[in-house]
C-alpha cells in the first residue's frame, strides 16, 4: 500500500491518458532530478510516486501501464 502524498514536481515531463478508462498520468522531474509520476483517476488526483536512481523511461512504463490497467494503486486511507 501507497501513502497519499503529493510532491512538488518541478517540470512536468509527459502526460499519458486513457479515455476509456478515465486515468491520466504524468511524468515529472523533482528538484533533485529524480523522475516520478502524478496519478489522476476521473481528474482526481490520487498520488505521486518518486522513483530515485531511475531513468525517465522507469517513470514513463509506470505511467503508461497504469493508464492500460497493468499497474494498480493501492491507497492506504
């Protein structure tokens, strides 16, 4: 399980949609040049994960398989 937390993204670096499934992603660079992705379901954000010591296409893979529905989230509440 995933804390709900948002982070402070410097650049946003990519956006990945699915309009069947109404999920968005977007890839991000931090302050500290790591790569992570911002999670929305239905324009509702729903978490960011940071992915230190990876590259950009890390972050891109996350995003696109959450949009095609391999990657889940699970939140804690």
């Amino acid at each position: 399980m995933i804390d709900k937390k948002i982070l402070i993204a410097d650049k946003i670096l990519s956006t990945y949609f699915s309009a069947e499934d109404n999920l968005r992603a977007q890839t991000f660079l931090d302050k500290n040049n790591n790569y992570g992705v911002r999670f929305f379901k239905e324009n509702v954000w729903i978490t960011d994960e940071l992915y230190e010591g990876h590259s950009e296409v890390y972050a891109e893979n996350a995003a696109e398989n959450y949009v095609l529905g391999v990657k889940h989230l699970s939140i804690r509440s």
